[in-house]
C-alpha cells in the first residue's frame, strides 16, 4: 500500500501533560479527566490517543496511574471514531493472557485497539515481579519481538470464520478454522490456539515506541506503527527511509511517527516565552523534558513544520505530547487539525470505522488461511461434510 | 417481626462448555458484543446483584481433538467489563481469573483499575484453573502448554500458591492509604511499600493504583474441596457453591462461617450463593414442553456421545445410543470405572437406553417452575439459612433471563424478598458486606514509602 496523502495525528493523553505541574499539586486522575482528552482528540478526529502505564510511583511521578487498557476499555463504548492505544507490558507478563485482553479491546471498540508495546527496563519496577534487576535491553527486545509474533500467531489461530453456529451440521465452531500454533522460541512455549475471536481488525495494531525499553531498530521490523524521536529533520529522514525500505522489503505496511511538542501562542514570541517557560520549569524541579520535537509558533507556522516533516518524508504523522493536556487539547482540535484541514494534510471526517481504516493498513492476512484442517472429532455422519 | 430476609441474585453467562442450548433459534451469539451488553443490562433491569463471567484456559478438545458441537470462545473478562461499566450503572461484576496463571502485582492493579473505572462495582472470583474432568484427556497440562510451563500444578501446591496470591493483592490493595488522596491530590506520604517475601512471591509495592472506591474488589471464591474451604473461610465475601440439596448446602454454608471464625472473621460479612439452574414458566401447563424442547434441543446423538466419552474416558463413538448400556469393564485403568459403573446400574436397574441413562444422569435444571414455584423455592432455601441467595445460570440468552427477570423478580418483590432499588452505587452496597478497614500493608517496620526514598 502506498504512502497515505494525508498526514496522520495522535496524541499522548498520559498524565496531565509532559511538563512540570504547579509545585505540590499531584492530581489523581479518575474517568471524567481521560473522558475529556478521548472526546477532544475524537472531535479533532484524530487517528488515535495513546495511553502510557506509570507502574513505580517515583519523585517525578505526579499522578496515580489506571491501568492503561482498564481505562481505554471503559471509554471505547461512549466514544466513537478514535483509535484508542494502550500499553501493555512484555515484562513479566504472558502472551496468551495480554494477546487476549488485546483482542477484546478491539472487539469492544469495533476495531479501534492498538498495543503500545512496553517492556520494564528499571529495578523498581521489576521488583514488583520478584525480580532484582530488569533484564537488559537486547534482551528485552528479543522477548519483545518473539511476544509480538506469538500474539499474532494467537490471533490468527481462529480464523474470521471459525464461529460457524450451524444448527444443521452441528457446529458450533467450524473446526477446520480453530489452529494450534505449537511456537517453540527462546522465551515462549505456547501450543494455542487462543481461547477469543479473531480481532476485528485481525490484528490488534503493533505500536513499537522508542522510549518503551525496546530497541526500535530491532523491533521495529515486527511493528505495523513505529513511534520515535529524532533531533533534525535529517536524521528523521534518513531512519524513515531505512524502516520503509525494510518493511517493503518484507512486505509489510509500516507507519512512522515523531514525536512533537506542539507550542501555539497567537504569535511567535508568546510561543517561545511559553517554551522557555516550561523549560526554566521542568529545570527548577528537575524534571526531564519529553524525547519530543518541540515545534512552537503560531499555529500557522506550526502547521509549516508538521508539513515540512511530513512532506520531507521524515514521518506519515505526529504523536503530539501536550504541556498541559486539558487546555493544549482543546488548541490541537479548535485551532491545528483546521489548518491542516484546510492546506489538505488531514482528514475532514472518519472514513473508516476502524484503527486500521484511519491509517490505511490492511487487514492482515492470516497466516493459517488454507492450512491443512487439524484433527478434529465427527460423531455425525453429516458432520465431516465441508 | 424481623424482617424478612432478602435474596441476593447473580446471573452467569454461560458461553462455553455444555450447559448452552446455542441452537435455540433465538441465541444471541457470543461472538458480538451487543449480547454481552445486553446481557449486563437485563441484569441491571432486574436489579440483580451482579453478573458473573467464567474462564477456560484451553480450547476444550476432546480426546485430544477439536469438537466442534460444544460452545467455545469468549472475550478476555478483564477486558470486557469496563466496557460494559460504560452501558451501566449499578449491576456488579464478577471476573473468574487464574491465581495459577497470574502474577499478584499485575493482577492487583488490574483488578483496582477496574474496581476504579466501574465506580466500585467490581469482584475478582479466585480460580487456581483445575480440570473438572475425570477422564484422561483433562485440560490440565494443556493450560500449562499454553503458558510455557511444562505441568499444572498439583491440587495442593495450586492452593498453597492461591493464598499466597490472595493475601499479597490485599496488601497491595492497602498500600494506599484512605488518606493518601483527599479532594483529588495525592498525599505520597501516605502510600506504602509492602515488601513482601514469601514462598511464591517477592513484591515491594507499592502498587501504582490508588485504593479503590470499594476498599477492595470484592472476593469470590468456590472452594469445595478442603484446601478449597479453608481459603474461601480466609478470603472471600462470596462463595459460589454447586448444592441442589437444601441440607447440603446448610452444612456448607455453616461449615464455612465455622470455618470463618475460627480466622477471626464476621460471618455476617458472607454471602453463601448456590447455582439456581432455573426454567421459569409462565404456567405449568408449558413446563414439561419447555424442558422437552431443550432436551431435544442440547442431547443431540453428537452431544451425547460427546458427554459420555467426556465424562468417562471411555470411547462412545459407535455405541448404540438406543440400546441398553453395554458391558464395559469398568476395572479397566484408563476409564473412570466408578462413572460408568453407575451409568450401567441406573441402566439395568431402569431399563433405560444409554440416551436415556446420560439426560437422567444430568439434571439440567435445579427447578423448572412458574414464578411462584421459583419464589417459593427460594424463600424455603433462604428460611432455612442454606443460602444468602443464588447464582442464576439461565440456559439460553436472552429468553430465560428475561422471564427471570419479567416474572420471577417482581414475585420476589411482592413477597418482600428482593430489592425494588439498588440501596447504593458499588458491588458491596448491594450485597451489604462493609469495605474492609484499611490496615498497614507491612505489618512489621511499617515504614512509608515517602520516606524510605529519602
């Protein structure tokens, strides 16, 4: 499938924002707060929002964390449109149980799920898990990788049509559909098949992030969206370039997204007072600013950068990571998505009702489609017939 | 006069395995989220306590073979019901999750998280994943296949590893304390490590999940075995328990509150609710055609093969379902002898065919009755304090719920045994069991998290 002509938008509606709060204010955040950022990112008709898990309360943690797919899941029935992005961990965690939660986040949603793939890389937090120390990053990738073809292989273990309720035959499942995937790898052994349907989309959409503990260049190869900083245009270029040239090599369709930070002021100075700021901010208390590009201006010199990257061919689109979600939300919806409406690089309404529709990736194939049907039991004489 | 005492009513959705009648034309299929909805709120329309969702951890074969007669397949539980939160707002939630399969920190904040996003309507049915089948080719190992282990766990060391498990997520669950946020901000201090060492696991907390609008998510558990008995005493505000006899389940429901204070717990804070397999009835006249039309409907020659191969081990594939049972050796090691033994006794003894013997050895239903059958049923249950209320398990959705719902419940009202409104807004105010009192989640050396970083 070829490049999509418009570009495509998310937005990071973790915590309240990426930079530092009003010294002393740690908000615990319920379903009306992230019930605001999902509507506002729907109205902006964005591609997807996406949802980080915050597992270790540490000094810089302001927020208590929901879990990521718990939340999502509770929106995904009274908002429409929007992808909707959660985390789940690698670590520590089993592909036969996160594949499936997965799966019914697609299935509640009517196809809008995808899975930020995380794998806990601190000491903290795996010592939560009875482990001392995280495992490092090549390993983390390795198990990322092989948890991320398990999980489609599960997926894929019932076929779209495997739900037959055929009162005359006497199947309730057809059982040439069902497979067992029997992987063997170096850290899952899993016969299969799963225990859900098949996902609405097929395959819930893999999100590979660089900032997620796994190395992007490794795993991106698995990833149908990768999501990643880079400093200057050129250096997006080139690594843009290297992913698609792969993932056309192996066939795949592949999304690459930057990060940004969106600053907008009526002009350019108030932008850059803002930014500096947040700055002078995020260092008074030692917080770390975000792997984002900070793009900031007005909104129409905003909208020249997201374009200027997009048409440089140094991303397909922007996960927008907001100072303060409330108030810079409400900017993206009433004031960005407009302008990029009206310059034709942004969709003007949903033409699709799925994840996948939003950002022109096809349904993946199943790669059990025409294996030899497995044993499977007949105890009536009709029961064999095909 | 006291009052008189009032049922609590849950409902299980049956999906998989062969207490469905999915060739009901009317069956709503599984496979669509609209039923799950559905489902949640006709609960909710009969003011029922909560609906109750099962796990299986394998794609049940049959020796060792996909069949394809049974009803299989169904969404992650975890996933579901914050969804079904969204198109609700009072029912309850009740999610079977292995103890087995499962690591107590993710678990802990999975459960809280959700405890959060349904308001406080959520519950955590403690499973440790047995097999309940007797014959060779039980799920046992086939669960552990598709977790990467080699072997289930034996019985006993499952339920040792349940209480571990259990006690952990409580603590967790405490690491917040009430205080630690007030009017929306967070108190760090006022959160605590657990550190915990034990047999199974090592967690320091705390959990990144602040304590839940219920306290705790409520525990169900139902233990029948003694290790079963001895956590359900420990640990849970529910128990779920299989008695179709009156006395039986009076005995386990005193053996269990016995059992209960000898750990120094309340007894009033349970709730014994026995499954209530129910066909309602308009009027009795229709009863005996309903049941029939069901029989037909689920013991077709492929089912009944399939249940008698299940259950016993022994292969039924072409033995004449319209003959008297044959001699089988019931000393024949791969076989549950025992099973057929009495299969092939109440054949004899009856003059039954095998299809005969297999629907007399399966009730299908605790009652089938009109509503005033059904209300007095349950009166008589509650009375005689063998149960706190039931466990629906209709057999087609959406049919028999709604007439449980539409005939039964009103009956209940009348009689002043069932709730005419939810008395609050989460899980434990409808079953009347208190939040439990906040405790320091480290017994020894409680030392506050927000000190031990400085």
């Amino acid at each position: 499938m070829s490049r999509p002509t418009q570009m495509i938008l998310a937005v990071d509606i973790t915590d309240v924002g990426a930079y530092p709060l009003p010294q002393g204010t740690h908000p615990a955040l319920g379903v009306a707060a992230y019930r605001a950022a999902v509507t506002q990112a729907a109205q902006g008709l964005l591609d997807f929002v996406l949802l980080r898990d915050q597992r270790v309360l540490g000094q810089t943690t302001r927020i208590a964390g929901i879990d990521a797919l718990s939340m999502l899941a509770r929106l995904a029935p009274e908002i429409a449109g929007v992808g909707l992005a959660v985390a789940k961990s690698v670590s520590y965690t089993e592909p036969f149980t996160v594949s499936r939660e997965l799966a019914t986040l697609d299935f509640v949603s009517g196809g809008r799920a995808a899975w930020l793939v995380t794998a806990i890389a601190d000491a903290a937090a795996a010592q939560n898990y009875g482990e001392l120390q995280a495992v490092d990053t090549a390993t983390r990738t390795a198990i990322a990788r092989e948890y991320i073809a398990v999980s489609r292989k599960l997926w894929d273990s019932w076929e779209d049509d495997a739900v037959a309720m055929d009162v005359a035959r006497g199947w309730f499942l057809n059982p040439h559909k069902l497979h067992h995937i029997n992987h063997r790898g170096d850290h899952f052994a899993i016969r299969g098949p799963t225990i859900t349907y098949r996902p609405p989309q097929g395959h819930v959409v893999v999100i590979v992030s660089d900032d997620e503990g796994v190395d992007v260049a490794a795993a991106g190869a698995d990833a149908d969206v990768i999501v990643q900083h880079h400093t200057t245009l050129v250096a997006a270029q080139t690594a843009y370039t290297q992913q698609q040239q792969q993932a056309q090599a192996s066939g795949r369709d592949l999304r690459v997204l930057q990060r940004v930070v969106p600053v907008i002021a009526p002009t350019t100075s108030q932008a850059f007072a803002r930014v500096r700021a947040l700055e002078a901010a995020a260092h008074t208390q030692g917080w770390a600013f975000p792997a984002a590009q900070v793009m900031a201006g007005t909104v129409n010199q905003v909208a020249d950068q997201l374009g200027l990257w997009f048409h440089a061919q140094a991303a397909d689109g922007f996960v927008f990571v907001l100072p303060e979600l409330a108030s810079d939300s409400a900017q993206i919806s009433a004031l960005l998505v407009p302008e990029l409406q009206r310059r034709g690089l942004f969709r003007t309404a949903y033409t699709g009702t799925t994840l996948r529709a939003h950002l022109g990736l096809s349904t993946p194939h199943n790669q059990y489609e025409g294996a030899p049907s497995e044993a499977f039991l007949v105890y009536e004489p009709q029961g064999g017939q095909v | 006069m006291t009052p008189r005492k009032h049922a609590h009513i849950g409902v299980f959705f049956q999906s998989v395995g062969y207490g469905v009648v999915w060739r009901h034309p009317d069956y709503a299929k599984t496979d669509v989220f609209a039923t799950y909805v559905r489902f949640a709120q006709s609960a909710e329309r009969g003011l029922l306590d909560f609906v109750f969702f099962g796990e299986g951890l394998v794609v049940r074969e049959h020796r060792d073979q996909f069949f394809g007669s049974i009803a299989n397949g169904r969404p992650d539980s975890l996933a579901l019901i914050p969804a079904l939160a969204a198109t609700t707002a009072h029912v309850g939630f009740v999610a079977t999750v292995s103890s087995t399969y499962n690591q107590p920190f993710e678990l802990a904040r999975q459960l809280a998280s959700i405890d959060h996003v349904t308001g406080g309507r959520m519950a955590w049915n403690v499973v440790t994943s047995f097999s309940n089948s007797l014959a060779k080719d039980s799920g046992g190992d086939q669960i552990a296949f598709n977790f990467s282990k080699e072997k289930h766990l034996a019985h006993a060391t499952r339920y040792d590893r349940a209480r571990e498990f259990v006690t952990l997520i409580k603590r967790l669950w405490d690491s917040w304390a009430p205080a630690a946020v007030v009017d929306g901000q967070i108190d760090a201090t006022q959160v605590h490590a657990v550190n915990h060492h034990g047999t199974w696991f090592d967690v320091n907390g705390p959990l990144d999940v602040p304590r839940t609008p219920q306290g705790h998510p409520v525990i169900v558990q139902a233990g029948q075995s003694e290790d079963g008995r001895d956590l359900a005493a420990r640990i849970t505000d529910v128990v779920f328990s299989p008695h179709r006899d009156l006395a039986e389940s009076k005995a386990y429901r005193d053996d269990i509150k016995q059992r209960m204070q000898a750990h120094g717990r309340d007894t009033t804070q349970l709730r014994v609710l026995p499954g209530l397999a129910v066909l309602v009835v308009p009027t009795e006249a229709e009863a005996q055609a309903k049941a029939a039309y069901y029989r037909e409907l689920l013991f077709t020659p492929a089912f009944m093969r399939y249940l008698l191969s299940e259950q016993s081990g022994y292969d039924f594939a072409t033995v004449d379902l319209d003959a008297p049972f044959p001699a089988i050796d019931t000393n024949n090691p791969d076989i549950n002898g025992a099973l057929i033994g009495r299969w092939m006794g109440l054949s004899h003894t009856k003059g039954l065919t095998v299809a005969q013997t297999i629907q007399q050895a399966l009730p299908l239903w605790t009652i089938v009755g009109t509503p005033a059958q059904i209300a007095d049923h349950i009166e008589q249950w509650l009375d005689a304090e063998a149960c706190d209320g039931f466990l629906l398990t209709p057999s087609v959705f959406p049919n028999d719920l709604d007439d449980f719902v539409d005939l039964v419940i009103p009956e209940l009202q009348r009689r002043g045994r069932f709730r005419t409104a939810y008395p609050g807004t989460t899980l434990r105010d409808s079953l009347g069991i208190a939040a439990p009192t906040w405790s320091h989640p480290v017994v020894e050396d409680a030392v506050p998290h927000g000190e031990e970083q400085r």
